[in-house]
C-alpha cells in the first residue's frame, strides 16, 4: 500500500537495528453526531474527519529483544498504555515477530485536545513496522488491527485526506476533497474524551447537519457552505464543562472569528477563506494560546 508519510528508512541486512522515521499526523472533525450506545458501552457515531498538517514524528528501531519501549519528549506518555507500544505489541504478536522496538515519539499535537493523536499515533506505528519489515500487510489487515486499537485509528490507516465514520469510528468511508486551510486553536488544557461523553445527553429529535451537503462541499471546496454545515454534537458538553474551552470561543467570537470545537475537545478550529492567517493570528498576539496554522494533507 502507498506509503507517503515515511520520512526515512534505513534497513541493514538482517534488520536488527534498522529504522524508519513516520509522521503522524493530526485530524479535526468537520461533523460529529452521536447516534446512540453499544452494549459495550461504546458510542455509536458518524462523523466526516479530515486529516491535517500538524504532525507527531515517531522513529521505531528494530532490537534483538522481545520487548517494546517507549520515550518521548512528553515524559507522561512513556508508559506501556501508550498506543504506539500497545501497536507494536499487536503487531509483535499477530505476525509471531522475532524482534523487539525502541520507539522515540516526538509529540507536538497537543494531548486531550480532540485531534486524533493516540490514534494517529497507533496507525503510524503500524504502518512504519510494516514498511520496515517488508511485511506487506493489507489494508483490510491493518484495518482488522487498528479496529482493536482505538476508533480513530482506521481513518489514519485509511491515508486519506477526508473521510466520512460510523460505528465507534472504525468504519471508514475515504473520499478525496479540495485542500482547506485551518487555524487550530489550543488554550492549554487537557479535556478527557470520556468525560465529555459523560454529559453528553443523547435526545430523541436531534438536528443533523446535511452529510451528503457537506460532502459535496468538501469536494467542492465551496468553504462558506462548509462552514454552513459543520457540526458536533460534543460541542456543546464540552464548552459547558471546559472554561478555559468558552473564553477561546468567546473571544473569538469578539474578534469576528468562528470557531468550532472538533472532537470532544480541547481545541477549536477556524475555516479559512478570504482571511490570512497572519491577520487572525495578529488579533492573538497577547494570548498564550497555542495556535496552528495547517491544511488538508
């Protein structure tokens, strides 16, 4: 399968040591709805999610061991729970690999921000062993994998640059759009997904934003009608659960810039059109805010 998001490779002879460097990128969610609840106690969702150009860098290295270890530039996440461990080991296990990983995450999509990075992460890890290992799993394998993984995952797997989900968010529907441009806005704070889904109230009448409109949208390019249809159904609890969340929007919204939040949080997302990003970011000069400026990849 295409491969685009390696940034090197380097195999020795019998591959104990060799590396592969990937980039993982970041996602946003142009619509989210909650449809219900499994009996496992996993949501049922849609949603159209688009992949964007703020990147994790992951560098795994194979080692003579039949262990997975884990560091990174965040000390929290060097912990087995990490997905890039918890990938590897999958993949360790399934394919009955004679070789262990030192994997070095270099994490700049900020964490607990609704940006997809765990999944992201999950998916590159996979994708980078089986490029390094010539391993030539298909995407229905890895999809099989990612699916054991986290809801996000498969759409990572998928390479995409949009996609429309359901179910808990493995079922991935790719669909080539038009490049956007975004301004990401992230004020510094951690929002647990589960938490917000904790008081999200699922109502019999809900509004659904038009799929097949946005859609058409996106693969239009047509950003006002975009903008028109844009929904999530997480928005909602997590501005009601997250100050900091409410005064980005609010202020934002002084400044005459729509933002919304993607996923369950922490971060707000703006649809460029007509107005640069030096001017809007010009406007946040004295915020400490992080802000990204990103497109479709």
């Amino acid at each position: 399968m295409v491969f685009p998001l390696a940034a090197s490779l380097k195999k020795r002879k019998n591959l104990y040591g060799s590396t592969v460097k990937v980039l993982s990128p970041a996602k946003i969610n142009l619509y989210l709805n909650i449809l219900g609840k499994y009996s496992n106690g996993f949501h049922c969702i849609e949603s159209i999610v688009e992949r964007v150009s703020l990147f994790d860098e992951i560098t795994i290295r194979t080692t003579k061991t039949n262990t997975v270890t884990i560091s990174s530039n965040v000390k929290s996440l060097t912990t087995d729970t990490n997905l890039c461990v918890r990938a590897a080991k999958v993949l360790v296990r399934k394919q009955k690999l004679p070789f262990g990983f030192d994997i070095f995450l270099k994490k700049r999509i900020p964490l607990g921000a609704g940006l997809g990075g765990g999944s992201s992460n999950a998916a590159s890890t996979l994708m980078g062993i089986n490029k390094l290992l010539n391993l030539k799993l298909s995407e229905s394998t890895l999809y099989q994998l990612g699916a054991q993984l986290g809801s996000d995952v498969n759409f990572f797997i998928s390479q995409s640059p949009f996609a429309f989900i359901s179910g808990r968010g493995e079922k991935v529907v790719p669909f080539k759009g038009k490049s956007l441009r975004h301004l990401i806005f992230w004020p510094g704070t951690t929002l647990p997904t589960k938490r917000v889904y904790a008081v999200q109230r699922a109502k019999l009448t809900k509004v659904f934003s038009n799929v097949k409109i946005l859609t058409h949208a996106i693969k239009k390019g047509d950003t006002a009608l975009i903008k028109n249809n844009i929904f999530n159904a997480l928005e909602e609890p997590a501005l009601r659960i997250c100050k900091e969340l409410r005064e980005v929007k609010e202020y934002l919204a002084q400044k005459g810039i729509e933002a919304k939040v993607t996923g369950s949080g922490s971060a707000l997302y703006t649809v460029l059109d007509g107005t640069t990003p030096h001017k809007i970011e010009g406007k946040l000069a004295n915020k400490r805010w992080l802000v990204f400026a990103v497109c479709t990849v």
